[in-house]
C-alpha cells in the first residue's frame, strides 16, 4: 500500500471553505483516513464474495428446508399390510403410534420394532375377532403415556391400559414392550352414529375423557369402578352447541404438580370459547368473528394449543388467528393477530413456543415465526413424497422432526444440525465456507437456531461453539500451508474472515484469548516472505474496528516492518487505534523521533503519559529556535509545528489530539485547558519544569523578551492560525464558566475571553506601526468576537476607535473582506464619534459594504442612493436587493426638500440607468409615489420598448393622469407604432378617452393604415360610417393579398353588418357603400375563380342578413333590399359594369334573398303553430286529469272509476282534476290515489290502521310520500 498521498492530507489537517474568513479555519482529525478507507473496502468485499450464500440460506425459507434430511423406515409398512394400511399417525418421544385403516392401532418403537397391537374390543368380549374394522380417525395418549383412546368414524371411543399385560406392575409408559395384542378396558358409546371432532385426556388420569362431536356437545366421560370392580364410565355434558356449529374442540395441555384447572378450547362457525373445567365448567373468554365468516363457506377448520399453554392458533379456510394469553388465572388475553396463508389449512401443529406448523391443501409445509408476524421460516413442498391422503392425518411434526405416512413408505424428516453443515463442508476441504457457516451462526437471531440444534441464548451458544471454531480456524489454516503452491488471496481471505468472526463474540477476553492464541500458533507457518499478509490482514482489521489489541510481540515487529518501508501511515494507525498497553514505548519513541511523527509523539505523551504541557513546551521551544531545550521535536522539519495550532484547537474545545475522542473525565478537561490557558497568556516567562529556578524564555536575550512571550511567539509564527485557533477556542463553554483547577496550592486568576481580549489591545497599541499585519489581525478578531460574544466581552470608547483606526488604515488588500466584517461587527455595538470622517475612510478604502450600513445608520439616504447607483449587484454587494433600497430611499427623502431635490437629481440623472436595474414597471411604480414629474424623464430611454412599458404602468397607476401633452403623445405614438394588433387593439378598447387625443390616435392609425384598429375606435367614437368605411377597407385589402383565410373574410363582412344596422340615418348608405364595394370586387376578380366564389358567398351572406333584419321590422319598413340594389346598380363604380358580368351574382343574389325570406316565414308559421298545439295538448290532458289501474276499492269492492260509477263520484273526479288535487274530500267516499296508480277509499285504509301521514299502498306494500 502506497501512502503518500494519503501522509499529505494528513500533514495539511485544515478544510477551509472557499471565501470564508481565516477566523473560521477548523482543524479535522489526524486519524489514517486512507488506511480506514482501504480496510474497509476490503473487508465489505471479503464479506460479499464470501458469505453472501450462508446468509441467505436462513433467509430464504425454501433453502434452509434443504437442511431436512430424510430417513426411510421400510420395516413400518409390512407389518401395517395386515390391518389395510395406516389411517392416522401419533408420534411420542419414544416409538410411534399408528392407526390403521381396519380399526387396530400398532406402536412400533423407533427401531421400527413392533412393541404391540392395539383391539378395539373389550376384554371381556368372548370373540377375539369380533371388533370394529373401520379406520381409526383420533388418538389422544394420556399425561404419563400409560393409557390411550381412539375414536371411530362410527362415534365408538376406546381406552387401552397399555401396562395391562404387566400383572402387578405399575404403569410405565408407552415405550414398554407389550407382547400379544391389547383389547380396550373401556368402550364409550355415547357418540354413535356422530363424527367425532375433539377427544383428550382429563389432566393426570387415566379414564377420563373431553370428548366432542359434531352434534354440539361436548361431554365428560369419566371412568370409575363399579361395586363388582368392574370398570365403567358416566358422562356430563360441558357444553352445548347448535347442530353444526361446532367444528373443532382442544383441551389444554397437562402439567403435573398445577393447581390450576385444565382449559378447552372450542371452536365453532361464529366464535372462540375457552372453558375452565374444574371445579365447574366455565366460559372464561369468547372471541366473536361472525361477521369474517358470514356468507364463507368454511372447508377447513384447525385448533391448536402451544406446549406452554399460553397461545392458541385457530384457522378457518386460509386465514390464521393467533392468541396469547397470560399464564396464570384468570385466562387474560394479551396479543391476537390475524393473518392470510396462501392456500386453505387443513392442520396447525406447534414445534416450539416460537414455531407453528402449518399444513396447506396443496401439501405445502410452513414453519413460521410467531413472534415476527408469521414470518415463514421453513417452506417444504411435500407434494412430491405422494403423501396419504388426507395429508393432515399422515403427517406429524414433534420434536423438530417429521413424520410423514406416503403411498410407499414410512419418511422420517429431521434438520441437519450445525455441526452436521460444519463437519460437510470439511469434509468437502471447503474450510472458508465452514468459517463462514459459523459467522452466520454467531449472527443468527431466529427460531430457526433451535431447528438446527443451536443454543438460542448467545453466552451459551459462543460456548457451544467457540473451541469449535478455534480449532477449525487452525485446521484451514494448516490446509493452505500444507499445499504446495500457497495462494495468498487464499490466506489473505482466511485470516480477514477468522478476525472478523473473533470479533462477533461479546466477550472481551474471550475475543482476546482466541485472537492471541490464534495468532502466536499461526506464526509457526510464515517467514520473512509471506509475514506481509499477516500484517496487510492484521492492519486492515485493525482500521476496520475488528481488533483493538495485538499481543507485544507482534505488535513491535509490525511496527519495524513498516517503519522500515516508511509507510509511516499506518504506523501512525497502530500506534494510535491499539491498546497502549501492548505498546513497546521506547521503539514507538525512536519511530517517531526519525520519521517525524508529530501526531503519534503528542498522542504518547498525552494519552500514555498523560502530559498535555510537554508538547506545547517542546514547540515553543522549537519555533523560537532553542533547540538545546527541545527533546521531542528536535530532528523535526521547523514547518511541522504548525501542528501545535491544531494541537492546540483540539485540547481547548475538550477533543483530545488527534483524533478528536473526548477526554474521559471532566476533572482532567478541566484541568489541561486551565494548564495551557496560564501558560499560553501568561505575562512573563515560567518555570520549566514546574519549581524550577530555569525560565522557559522565547529569545536568547533576557532583556528581548516581550511581555506575553508565549502568546507573542505563537502569534508571530503564523498569525493566521494562532487567531483561528482561539477563535475556535472561544466557542467552548470553558470560557463562560471560568473554571479554575481546585487541586492547586497557588490560586491563579482564570483566563476569560476578556482577559485574552486586553492582552491582544495591548499588543496592538505596543505596535509601533498601526498598519502592520498583525495589529490587523488582531483588530479583525476582537471586532468579530465583540459582537458574538458581546455578554462576555465589554470594550470602552477607546477600544473601538482604536479598532477601527487601525482597520482603516491597514495596507492588506487580501484582508479587506475580513475587515470589512470586522467593521460591520463594530457598528452593531458602538457608532464612530466621527461619522464624516469615518465615511470619508471608507469612501478612500472602498469599503462598500461598510460604507451602506454607515449611511443607514447616520440617515445618509442621499449618499446610500448614490452608493446604490454605482454597485453593478447590490444583493451581492449590500445583501439587500435595490428594489428595497431605493423603496427606503424614497419613503425616508419623500418629505424633505432637500434631500427631496438631490434624489430627484440623481434619479434624472441616472434614469435609463435605473430603468435598466429597476425594470421599466417597477421603475414607474417607484417614482409615481415619489415623485410623478420623474416620468417625464422617460424621453432619455433609448430603446423604445422599454419607454412604452414604463408608460404603459404609469398611465396605469395614475389616476387620473398628470402628463405633459408631449408625454401623453410619446406614449400614443409609441403604443401605436410598437404594439403588436391583439394588443393594441385591446388598449384601444379599454384606454381612458378622457385622458388621451382619439383624434390624433385615428389620424395615426389611417396614416400606417391599421383600419381594423380604426374600426375599434370609430365604434367607441360612434361613427358607424367610418366603422363600414374602416370594413370596406379590410375586405378590399383581404381580396388583395389572398390570404385563404375565409374566416377572416366573414368577421370582416360580420362587423360591417353590424355597424350597418347600428346606424340611424346613414344605415341605407352604409348598406349601399358595403354592397357596392362587394359587388365592384366580384367584377374586378372575374379571371379568378376563388375570389369571385368568396365574393359570391360574400354577397349572398349579405342579402341573408339584410332578408333575416326585414322579417323583424315594420311593414312600411320592408322592401330595403330593392331599394339598397337599385342605389348598387347606379352606383358610379357599378353603373360603367357590364350587366353580364353582374348576372350570376345578382341570380344568386335573387334566390338567396327569397329563400331566406320564405324560411323565415315558414319558421314563424311553424313556432307559432306548434305553440297552438302543444297549448291545445297541455289543456287536454289537464282536463283528463291521471288514470288508475283499479276501477273498484280492493278493501271493500265499491266502484271508484269507470263505467257504472256513481254520478257524485264522477263529478268530485272532474273538480278534483280542475284543481290538480289528489285527494278528494267526498266525506267517507274520499279517495286516496298512489303515484303507483292504485286507488283507496281513505275511510278503508284508515280501517285497517293506516293515518294520512303513514298512507301506503296494499297492492304494492310501498309507501307513497306524496299520497293524499
């Protein structure tokens, strides 16, 4: 690894933001960066290219099921043959019980040995053959495996002691080799003929049973002795249910030695019961979930209790419900949940109190996490083991394994446990994927950890796994350097891998122990040729965070490897990021002392030895150039002590150098801050060492030496970083406090800001030259951090003007800006004493932004103008953009003459200027309230768009207004001359007539022939003849230039129309002149047969309009039409046309105009004769009034309507009609009738209960709101 330019950034240690201050120079750590970033990098990689695989086997539910091996146990079968194969499976701990289809149980023991064969036949049955030969569809074993029960699809129930055949011996368990077959010691017959859907044994005993079926009774079988000891059975009955409604029912697991009463849980089509069976049965709690399950169909249904039982899972269809409830009485619900599976479940089995089994229809297995909302864990497909159906009774799980019944054989399923993964992947030689495996299993946090065998509490499973993992890590390596040919990325990935893993383990010493022990054996295998990837894995562990200690010995032979190769880097990174503790201290010492390490010698003195003042002395020495006294940097370069300002910035705001950890007690903050404040500022020269008669002196003359020897010699060093130094140093909160160390003997005065400010005025004043770089710097920062800390720092009269003297006359261009802050920091607190002089200082340096805040502070609006005039930005220039400015101008110089008159000057003077900065509108809105004779400064504008915008908002805004006629011209001719049509012609409409010249505005608009502009104002004016004149004019200019638009065309011809009928004594002229024009322009355009078809449209439209307007007007006003032609056809420009010419259009003329005519005659006979007609219709069927469908009352068969009915009757009918009433009032003949059309008499349906606000209908049974 190549470090230099890595070591240059590190000797830089300052990030500076372009433009800022030099005050706001801020140190950052001096910690190895590229070795962290190269680490990094290579261990993220090493993760990815290695253990991506493992850590997606326990994600991906389908993968971990791989790690189910599969067992065939094909001695089951045979001996099953013989009773028709297996109907149910019932694993226990130790052998497995199976029903079979022809009604006898067999238990084999997990060698698949046959232990018994269970009859269901009593002992005291004569025929030993005579027993139930139908499959076994329940089997529930007592608590302590002596006694089991099945159930048969015909409803009998069987209790077998399976200790039977042992006389005299006492009950074991179900593991007992029992030879010969058993018949039952209890036969239960209160079910026949029901489906059987719930059976268990009654806590500790043998003979007692919860059984429940389909009918809805849940009943309490109880064995006892009868007088002839003989055993017998009553029953009681726990609950009951509707016939059909109880699906499943589950009693509560068994644990010896609790009082309390056993739990069943009972589920049913609407809801959750949970009983308490002793000393009565009680519901204890109820969930209803009928509104999920109404209207569903339910095809499968499961219960199940947890082992500890403090949970339920219930499923219906493919929904799973979850319940949790308290452990203790009484039965106290704490969580439910609800989620979907995706496929209907046919069973629900509990792995653990974290594992729920779930079977689906489709043969689909999922092992799911109860604790993470059903996250699957396990996803096994058994579809393809062609299960025995159905699969929910040939499949098992019990102890993390499963029990499978198929068409062929009887499977066991168990999971690989770790070990069995690790001891696979050695054998395969594939020793990083093992270590990998076992990085997995260090992380691992899931249910899944005790599928495989893995403790589940972390302590115990680093035990269980950690010499495993030891052991293993020496065996790959071993491995690699056994092989002939040593593949260093090999190596390189095992040691990053096996320090990474050593890191996952939460005990330090544990870590430490195996790291080391690891380490000092795995030395035996490298020599001087590959020990470099050793080290390269050991440093990028280390900047990566994984290693924090190194045993001594390889610690220091790492230290001269690379010092040797002067990758002094990372020599810096060990020394600095590991233990101390394992550091050989002398040889870190030398390191630094030939190779310069400033950072790594500050660190061992400060953090090992813990002396802060040692390497501040030691530069002090140095950069006065006493060597004689230095003992630390003494062979470093002079440039390197620089680094004592960042020293420095680190220790006095509480970070400790150089990688900026905090100091680790308050006490010792404290204490080194106040060490080096005194040392810092103190006035004279001090003791070195402490009570030693030997001065610590900055000049080899005693008499040179200044006062503040220390600050002074930091300052002259480099000036820039001692005052950015403590500029950052005055942000600590040590300074507000002035904490004084309470341990010494000799009580000294805390150094405060304002202690620190004094001493740096008085270095000022000792200048002998004011202007020197210095004293400017000086000044910048007590000006700066006056105004920032003002509640700490309090400067007099004198103070200030001694500031800004001497910023005002510094010779350093390079510094104006921070002067210039400076400055603005003072005038927040105090107001120069010479105000004029002091603009007049800032006038010669330029100071712009200085000389703003002067002229607002002193009210010095004429001179802010100016200053605003000549700033090219004066956002950027004054931070306030010169809207703003010229606004506070003017409201502040609005009211005195004076000033009035000089702004007024100077806005004349600079018009186009500020028209420019301004925008013409805001421009005119600005001078309108100031001042509104300034308009006419407009004529100075050059460019003649921006003169019209500012007019246009000037003539906006004044109201009414105040203009000189020239103006008032300029401003027409420029609206005229560079207006766009649409736009002019919408000023015309909307300009104020009053306050302009319409005259002159039409002599300018004929003179540049804008004639539809012209026709906007003659309407406005009036004048319908220049209007039709203005018309004549487009319509000749449109034929002209032949544009194609006949849109055009028709709102020209449309607007002369209309300002022909709008005129009173001239309207026959108009009309003449426009149809003269129109018929002058067909015969000049008779070569071109477009134009005379548009002309031709033209005129007949004409005619249409002229035919549409005699329709409407009086008799003695018709027959305009002849009269307007014959004026045409002795018009002069008509009379000279040939009448040939003229006779297709005045044929077409002819016809439109009598076709119009006869349209709009035919038109008006038809409105006027389907008026008549539909009054005639409306009158009518007002007087039929509304039909009914009944023509007799239904209630009591009197006529209502029609023929036969009584004449009272009928004539009460035409009144009510008449009236367009609904109900009529004949006494008790009154009628009620329905919008339905169904007739009552209201006597009758008052009869029957109804009222005249509730009437309804009885034929329809509807409620008729508007029934009367």
């Amino acid at each position: 690894m190549e470090d230099e330019t890595f070591e240059k950034k590190v000797s830089s240690g300052v990030v500076v933001s372009e433009g800022s201050s030099f005050l706001d120079f801020r140190c950052t750590s001096h910690s190895s960066e590229k070795a962290k970033t190269e680490s990094v990098e290579e261990v993220a990689h090493l993760i990815n290219s290695s253990q991506g695989s493992d850590n997606d086997l326990f994600k991906n539910p389908k993968d971990v099921a791989s790690l189910i091996r599969w067992k065939d146990c094909n001695e089951i079968y045979p001996a099953l043959g013989a009773y028709g194969g297996p109907s149910i499976i019932y694993p226990t701990k130790y052998c497995c019980v199976i029903g079979t289809t022809r009604g006898p149980i067999l238990i084999f023991s997990v060698k698949q040995i046959l232990l018994t064969k269970l009859i269901p036949q009593m002992e005291t049955d004569d025929v030993e053959n005579d027993y139930i030969r139908s499959e076994v569809s329940q089997i529930a074993v007592s608590a302590d495996g002596t006694h089991l029960a099945a159930a048969y699809p015909c409803g009998d129930i069987f209790i077998w002691n399976l200790n039977a055949s042992e006389s005299g011996s006492s009950p074991s368990s179900i593991s007992n080799v029992i030879t010969g077959p058993l018949r039952a010691i209890l036969h239960i017959t209160d079910h026949q003929g029901k489906k059987i859907n719930g059976i268990g044994f009654v806590g500790g005993r043998h003979t007692a049973l919860v059984v429940s079926d389909d009918s809805g009774q849940i009943l309490l079988h109880n064995g006892f002795r009868s007088r002839l000891w003989s055993l017998t059975y009553n029953s009681r009955t726990i609950a009951k249910f509707p016939p059909g409604q109880l699906l499943r029912s589950k009693l509560g697991p068994y644990e010896a030695g609790k009082n309390s009463s056993q739990l069943i849980a009972v589920l049913t089509k609407t809801n959750l019961e949970i009983i308490r069976l002793d000393p009565k049965p009680v519901t204890v709690f109820v969930e209803d979930f009928a509104a999920k399950t109404s209207g569903i169909p339910l095809t499968n249904s499961c219960l199940s209790w947890s082992q500890n039982g403090c949970l339920i899972a219930l499923s219906l269809n493919n929904s799973l419900n979850m319940f949790m409830f308290s452990s203790s009485p009484p039965c106290t619900l704490l969580k439910k949940s609800s989620s979907a599976i995706n496929g209907s479940i046919i069973s629900l089995q509990w792995i653990s109190d974290q594992v729920l089994g779930i079977m689906t229809v489709s043969h689909q297995l999922l092992m799911v996490d109860i604790t993470d909302d059903c996250l699957p864990l396990v996803d096994l497909d058994l579809l393809m083991y062609d299960l025995l159906i159905p699969p929910d009774k040939h499949v098992a799980l019990r102890d993390n394994q499963i029990y499978a019944l198929t068409q062929y054989t009887f499977k066991i399923g168990r999971f690989a446990t770790w070990l069995d993964v690790t001891l696979y992947r050695v054998q395969k030689a594939d020793y990083i994927g093992a270590l990998n495996f076992f990085e997995t299993l260090l992380k691992l946090r899931s249910p899944v950890a005790e599928l495989i065998k893995l403790e589940s509490e972390q302590k115990r499973r680093e035990d269980q796994l950690g010499r495993l993992f030891f052991n293993l890590a020496l065996a790959a390596l071993r491995f690699i350097f056994e092989n002939s040919n040593v593949d260093y990325d090999d190596l390189y990935q095992l040691f990053s891998t096996i320090v990474r893993i050593i890191g996952l383990f939460h005990d330090k010493f544990i870590r430490a122990t195996y790291f080391n022990s690891f380490l000092e054996q795995s030395l035996e295998y490298f020599n001087e040729e590959n020990i470099e990837v050793l080290y390269e894995v050991l440093v990028n562990s280390v900047t990566a965070g994984l290693l924090t200690s190194l045993p001594p010995v390889v610690f220091k032979d790492m230290l001269e490897y690379y010092a040797k190769r002067k990758r002094t880097a990372i020599v810096e990174e060990l020394i600095m990021v590991l233990n101390p503790d394992m550091l050989d201290i002398d040889l870190a010492v030398k390191i630094c002392k030939e190779y310069g390490l400033f950072n790594v010698m500050v660190y061992i003195w400060t953090r090992i030895f813990g002396d802060y003042m040692t390497p501040l002395v030691d530069a002090l020495c140095k950069i006065s150039q006493i060597t004689e006294e230095c003992s630390l940097f003494k062979n470093m370069p002079f440039d390197e002590m620089k680094k004592i300002y960042d020293y420095l910035s680190f220790t006095l705001t509480g970070r400790q150098y150089p990688d900026a950890t905090p100091f680790h007690s308050r006490e010792l903050e404290v204490e080194v801050k106040s060490d080096l404040y005194q040392m810092i500022f103190s006035g004279s020269c001090v003791e070195w060492p402490s009570n030693n008669s030997r001065k610590l002196r900055t000049k080899k003359e005693k008499l040179d030496e200044p006062a503040f020897p220390y600050f002074n010699l930091l300052l002259d060093y480099n000036p820039f970083r001692c005052l950015s130094t403590f500029n950052e140093a005055f942000e600590d909160s040590f300074l507000n406090n002035s904490e004084v160390n309470v341990n010494e003997e000799a009580q000294r005065l805390p150094v405060t800001r304002q202690t620190i400010i004094y001493i740096m005025l008085d270095i000022i004043r000792k200048k002998e030259n004011s202007d020197s770089p210095e004293a400017t710097l000086l000044a910048i920062f007590i000006s700066t951090n006056a105004f920032k800390y003002p509640q700490f720092i309090r400067l007099n009269k004198q103070d200030f003007e001694k500031l800004i003297d001497v910023l005002c006359q510094s010779e350093q261009p390079s510094l104006d800006a921070d002067i210039q802050r400076a400055l603005e920091s003072i005038l927040a607190l105090y107001a120069p004493s010479n105000v004029n002089q002091f603009i007049k200082q800032l006038e010669e340096k330029k100071f712009t932004r200085v000389l703003f805040n002067v002229y607002i502070k002193a009210r010095k609006f004429v001179g802010l103008f100016q200053l605003t005039i000549k700033s090219e930005d004066a956002s950027q220039d004054f931070g306030m953009n010169i809207v703003s400015i010229i606004q506070l101008v003017l409201k502040e110089t609005k009211g005195d003459s004076v000033t009035h008159s000089s702004v007024s000057e100077l806005i004349e003077d600079n018009f186009s200027l500020l028209l420019r900065r301004l925008g013409p509108k805001e421009a005119a809105l600005l001078f309108e309230g100031f001042d509104n004779q300034l308009h006419n400064c407009v004529t100075t504008a050059k460019d003649k768009n921006v003169q019209l915008e500012y007019l246009d908002q000037a003539f906006k805004i004044s109201s009414p207004p105040q203009f000189d006629q020239e103006i008032k011209k300029l401003y027409i001719d420029l609206t005229i001359h560079q207006k766009k049509k649409e736009e002019l012609i919408s000023w015309l409409r909307n300009v104020d007539l009053k306050s302009v010249d319409s005259q002159y505005i039409l002599s300018l608009l004929i003179a540049d022939q804008k004639h539809e502009e012209a026709y906007v104002m003659h309407d406005r004016l009036g004048t319908f003849g220049a209007m039709v004149d203005d018309m004549i004019y487009c319509i000749e200019e449109w034929f002209q230039n032949n544009n194609g638009r006949f849109e055009t065309l028709d709102s020209y011809l449309t607007a002369a129309i209309d300002a022909a009928n709008s005129s009173k004594l001239d309207k026959k002229l108009n009309w003449t002149k426009l149809t003269a024009c129109l018929f002058n322009l067909f015969g000049r355009n008779a070569a071109d047969a477009n134009k005379r078809m548009a002309c031709n449209h033209a005129v007949q439209k004409l005619f249409i309009k002229l035919a549409m307007s005699e329709s409407t007007v009086k008799q003695e006003e018709s027959g305009k039409a002849e009269n307007i032609l014959t004026n045409v056809l002795e018009h002069q420009d008509i009379i000279m046309k040939r009448i040939q010419d003229l006779k297709e259009l005045l044929l077409d003329i002819f016809a439109a105009y009598n076709i119009e005519q006869h349209i709009s005659r035919l038109i008006l006979k038809i409105l006027q004769s389907s008026s008549t007609d539909m009054i005639y219709y409306y009158k009518d069927h007002v007087q039929v009034g509304q039909s009914i469908y009944n023509h007799e009352c239904v209630i009591c068969g009197k006529k209502i309507w029609g023929l036969g009915l009584d004449t009272k009757v009928f004539e009460m009918w035409e009144t009510a009609s008449r009236k367009y009433s609904t109900s009529l009032d004949m006494g008790e003949m009154a009628i009620v009738l329905f919008s339905c059309r169904h007739a009552f008499h209201r006597e009758c349906l008052e009869n029957l209960g109804q009222r005249s606000a509730t009437y309804f209908c009885l034929t329809c049974n509807k409620r008729d709101k508007n029934s009367g």
